[in-house]
C-alpha cells in the first residue's frame, strides 16, 4: 500500500509540474490576440478603432493648428 501511495504521489507531481501543453495554450491565445491587433488596426474601413483614433487626432490637429502663432 506504501508503494502505491509513492507512486501515485509521484505521477500526481510528475502531472502538475508538466507545462508542455500550458505553453502552448499561452502561445495560441498570444498569436490570437495579436491577429485580431493586427485586423483592427489594418482594417480598410474608418470604423471601430482606426475610426475613432483618427477622429481624436483630427480634433487634436483642428484645436493645436488654432492655438499656432501666425
């Protein structure tokens, strides 16, 4: 019974300390992260993030292009 106990002790340890597979869980989720980055950005259409990043900047350019000094 002591034999059993080690063993299933050690196979239980031997499991949890393996991450082979959590590694490539993380760099699945990371590579999907990063495409949808990546579609976001690039996108052709002035919708969703590059809309709205190019409408603060505009107003940004609008209100500093005021305050310039002739």
């Amino acid at each position: 019974m002591k034999n059993l106990t080690l063993l299933v002790y050690c196979k239980v340890r031997a499991f949890l300390a393996d991450e082979e597979g959590a590694n490539a869980i993380e760099y699945a989720v990371i590579a999907g992260l990063i495409a949808v980055a990546l579609i976001a950005v690039l996108s052709p259409t002035d919708s969703g993030i590059v809309g709205g990043l190019k409408a603060f900047f505009d107003g940004v350019g609008t209100k500093v292009g005021g305050l310039a000094p002739d």
